[in-house]
C-alpha cells in the first residue's frame, strides 16, 4: 500500500482542498506534515496559525490519526496511529497497479551485430531492464526492443574483411549457390568481434577498401545473395554472445530482437509517408528531412534519409522502426534509453515523428544516461587504454569479490560468488542518477558495508536465517511499536510510493536507494530489539519476526526489480 498517497488523498477529502504532504526528516514531532494551513491563510488572507488551530479537530476526526499538532509558522504535523500501521504493513511489498494502463515500447540494450559488447551498454542493459520491470509491475504493457545495429556500415566493413581474409569463399563467387547450407562457415564470436574494428582501422588508411565496404553496405542492403547468405552466418554468432551477456547479468528476456535490419524492410511505406507530406529534400544526391524550426536557438542539422550512395541510415532505420512500432504495438509511450551523446539523434527522430503525425512529440522520451568513468574521472579503460568488454568488467567485479571472500576466510560457491558480484555491478549503476556520470571501482563496490549491493544481499541472507531459526510463529493482531520498529515500519510503508515515483521519474536509483534505506533501519532495528532471546515474551518475538518477515519480503521484491536474487549463504 501506499502510505503517503493514502494519507494526502484522505486529508484532502476531509479539508475539501488540496494540499501537499510532506515526510519529515526527523519524525519526532510527527509522520507527516501538511503546510494545508498555510496556503489556505495565504487565499484567505488570515494568520496560518489560527487557520491551523480551525483545521486540527477536524484532521483528529479522521480515524488513523492519533495525533495532530500546529509546528513553526503553521504547519500541522500528524501522527498515525500504531494499530492503523500494523495492519497496513502487512501488505507493504504490494505494488499498486496503475488505474489507466499504457502500452509502452521500450528501446534498451541496442547491441550492435559483430562488435563485442562494451561498457557502453552497461547502463542502458541494466537501468533499461529495471525500468521494464518497474514499468511491468505497475501493471503497464510494456514491450522491450533490442534495437539491434545489425545493418549500417559496419556491416559492409565486416563482409569486406571477410572478402579480404577468405577471397575464396564462395559467397563472393559469381556462381554462388543461395539456397546451399553454410552454417559450417560460422566463426567463433572472438574472431568475429575483431573483424569490425580491424575493418575500420584499415579504412582509415585504405581508401580502396574503405569504398569496397561501402559498395557492400549498399549490395547488402539491395539484396545481393553472396553478402546475404554470410551475413546470416554471421548474424546467430552474435545473437549468441549477446544472450550470455542478457543472462549473465540476469536481464528479463527482450521481447523482440528486431533491429535496423527489421526496420529497413519498410523502407517504402516510410518513404511513402515522407513524399506525401513532401518532406523529402535532395542534397547533394542525398535525400534529407529539414526538421530546423524558426525558434531553434542551436545547430539542429537536417535528418539523412538516405546517403549519397544510396545507403539506408541509422536516422532513416530508427524512423522505420518507429513505423514497424505504431503499426505493430501501437504504443502510447516509447521510452529509449542510449548514452546522453545520442540527444540530438533523438531530438531530430522525434520532429520526424511529429511532422509525419506518426507521433506526438509527448509520447516519446529518449534518457540519455552519463558515462562510467575510471578513478581518473575519465572514461573507464582496460590498462591497455581499450574501452573495457561487458565480460571484462564482469570478470574484474567477479575476481574483487572472490578476493574479498577469500580475504575474510569464508567459503562460497561459485554461483553465489557471480550473485553477489552481479549485485555489486548492477546495484552501484542503478544507485546513481542516471543521468549523471559515476566513477567505477571494482574493490569499493564489492564492499560488504556502505552503499553496495553486497552490503543489501548480506543483510537479506541474515534475516532470511534468523526467520529460518525462528522457525513458524503468528502475526499478532496488533502491535505495540517501539521506535526502531515504528521507524521501520514507516520506511516499509514508503515502498509502493518508491516503486511509483521510480517509475515515473525514470529514476532507477530510488529503488536502489530505498533498498538501502530499509537495510540501514532493519539492522539498526535488529541490533536494538532482540527476537530469540529468552527474555522476549512472546507476543513481542511474534512482532517482530513479522516485521523481519515483512523486511525480507519488501527486499526480495525490491530486489528482483533490480533483477538481483538473494543466495543461500554469504
Ligand atoms: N546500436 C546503437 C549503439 O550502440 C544504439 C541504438 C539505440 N536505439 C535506437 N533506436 N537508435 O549506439
């Protein structure tokens, strides 16, 4: 349940005004604090306080008040009754379903075929997974694209270095046969990763070659069946490699992969649109869409439909996909989630969308998320200065946590060493702002104290134990709430209102922060009243092994929208 909306939308329906509720830092003097008072003398032009000393009989009526009290120039704290808490706790790991549910297409992951996953895609695989899964939990459609980079140059570049490498093979020969088997080419992913970047290093220099990949791209894209037919060799050994990554870092499946390949498949209905509205302009043998508006106060460069040499453009593929997405999802909303450098691509992609009423400008979003720097505070590299591989960085955080354990005498599995480092990875990202950059560093985000994501998976495997101990026992009907426990409650009853406004701020790093927060009060609470002693009575043990139970409960759910599981042991 969510406490606080539930509170706000019954004071005011009692004081038939709206007025904003706040969560005081220090809840000393009361769990909530209405400024209701305040701006009703501002409308009313009468003192604060004196409207407050009218409001206070009225807020006492309302029966999960126990308390209500006039503070500083007229606030109005209020208490809530113990009694109206423990029963609403019981239901505190509820995630309220959203009264109006969207549809919602969400473009995350966008790996791109034969180029290995980087760092890069650390954050838009991880904060786009949870955002999916706080979507889905709300009760929200929604659909989740790996929007592939699976048909652009780089693919010319790689067909190109294959040319280059096996001249012989027949899908560059005239009499080549399509409809023949080559599954047996299939290279392994590590080779196939270099080809790309070697491509490009050569055509920085190779201005033969560099027209070679191009003339390719273009012969790719037009159908030729040699390029064709090794491009679906190539293509499943990527797919490959990118499903170990999903599932190492425990993302939920995508529910399509369907990239720019996809997309360009409606190439004419788009192109169709384009012309009717006249949009399309030639330039230079390219054709382009002007999306410069008169109020425009910064370069805002045309859209490239198609390039000179007649080759499909990533700003053209993401406009088909936009298509592919209204004719098949109809969504309302489209969220895109790619690194901040790619704002104006997707400022350009959404005056498209407007111009060709494909979409309105509100119903698409692109976050732009900052970079993982070094302890250097520049971009994180590997020590030989190459952006780091997903599998790197997963290896290093993987090999500090088996230090750390190693470090501390303790034995651990393998799979519970992977589960701890994955939520190491994955809970530093989401713990910070999005949008901001953060400093990655293996050793402190391992830590099995502070603001890590072992720090929360250890706390959940101690209260997991101490209910196993414990063993069965009753929820009491009521309850007698000392102030570690009430404290607890509080920030229990705050988690429906997280996962709300997590979702709808895009802001993944309230999950996380929140999931710290309750680890913060359920150890101060479990330091400070004992459960299995023999001086607790037993109504007293019941309590509290029920808030522990409720504790466990709200981390595993907040937990598993981080897509994090909690182990065994640790
Ligand atoms: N594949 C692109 C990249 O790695 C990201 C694609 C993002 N999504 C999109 N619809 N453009 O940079």
């Amino acid at each position: 349940m969510n406490l606080y909306k539930y509170v706000s939308d019954k004071l005011n329906e009692k004081l038939g005004f709206a007025a904003k509720l706040e969560i005081p830092r220090n809840r000393d003097f009361g769990d909530f604090s209405t400024n209701a008072a305040m701006v009703m003398a501002r409308v009313a032009g009468k003192n604060p306080r004196e409207i407050a000393t009218e409001l206070l009989p009225k807020i006492k009526e309302l029966d999960f008040v126990s308390d209500a009290s006039i503070a500083g120039p007229g606030f109005i704290n209020l208490r809530i009754r113990d009694d109206f808490l423990w029963n609403a706790v019981q239901s505190a790991a509820e995630i309220t379903r959203a009264p109006k549910p969207m549809t919602i297409d969400m473009d995350y992951g966008a790996y791109n075929v034969a180029k290995s996953l980087h760092i890069g895609h650390l954050r838009t695989s991880i904060v786009g997974d949870t955002l999916y899964r706080l979507g889905r939990a709300i009760g929200h459609k929604m659909i989740s694209y790996n929007h592939m980079g699976d048909w652009g140059r780089s693919m010319g570049m790689v067909i190109a270095w294959i040319e280059k490498l096996h001249p012989d093979w027949p899908f560059f020969q005239e009499n080549f046969e399509p409809t023949a088997d080559y599954s047996g080419y299939a290279m392994p992913v590590a080779e196939l990763d270099t080809y790309y970047p070697s491509a490009a290093a050569l055509a920085k220099t190779d201005e033969k070659f560099m027209e070679r990949a191009q003339i390719i791209t273009a012969e790719l894209q037009n159908g030729h069946p040699g390029y064709n037919a090794l491009y679906n060799v190539f293509i499943p050994v990527s797919l490959q490699s990118m499903d170990e990554i999903i599932k190492k870092l425990n993302m939920l499946p995508f529910d399509n992969n369907l990239g720019e390949r996809n997309a360009a498949k409606y190439a004419d209905p788009v192109e169709k649109i384009l012309r009717d509205k006249k949009l399309l302009q030639q330039s230079d043998g390219a054709e382009i869409v002007v999306v410069r508006r008169d109020t425009d106060n910064k370069p805002m460069p045309p859209v490239m439909f198609r390039n000179s040499r007649g080759a499909t453009t990533y700003d053209a593929t993401d406009i088909m996909a936009l298509y592919y997405r209204k004719i098949t999802d109809t969504p309302n909303h489209i969220i895109y989630l790619t690194d901040s450098r790619q704002s104006l691509h997707f400022e350009q992609l959404f005056r498209v969308a407007e111009l060709t009423d494909m979409f309105p400008a509100d119903s698409l979003e692109h976050i732009g998320y900052g970079t993982i720097n070094g302890t250097d505070g520049k971009p994180f590299k590997t020590r030989d200065g190459n952006a780091a591989g997903l599998n790197d960085i997963i290896d290093m955080v993987q090999t500090a946590v088996r230090d750390r354990v190693a470090e501390s005498g303790k034995k651990l599995d393998d799979a519970t060493i992977d589960a701890i480092a994955l939520a190491a990875l994955k809970f530093n990202d989401l713990s910070h702002d999005l949008r901001s950059d953060y400093i990655f560093e293996p050793s402190q985000i391992t830590s099995f104290e502070g603001r890590t994501g072992p720090y929360i998976l250890y706390t959940a495997v101690r209260l997991n134990s101490v209910l196993r101990r414990a063993g069965k026992f009753d929820t009491p009907k009521t309850a007698n709430l000392g102030p570690d426990e009430r404290n607890l409650v509080m920030e229990l009853l705050d988690f429906d209102r997280t996962v709300q406004s997590a979702f709808d701020s895009r802001a993944t790093d309230l999950v996380a922060n929140y999931a710290y927060d309750v680890c913060q009060l359920v150890n101060t609470f479990y330091h400070n009243c004992p459960i299995l002693r023999d001086d607790v009575d037993a109504e007293t043990r019941n309590m509290r092994l029920s808030l522990i139970k409720i504790a466990v409960d709200v981390l595993s759910r907040a937990l598993d929208l981080m897509g994090l599981k909690i182990p065994v042991e640790m």
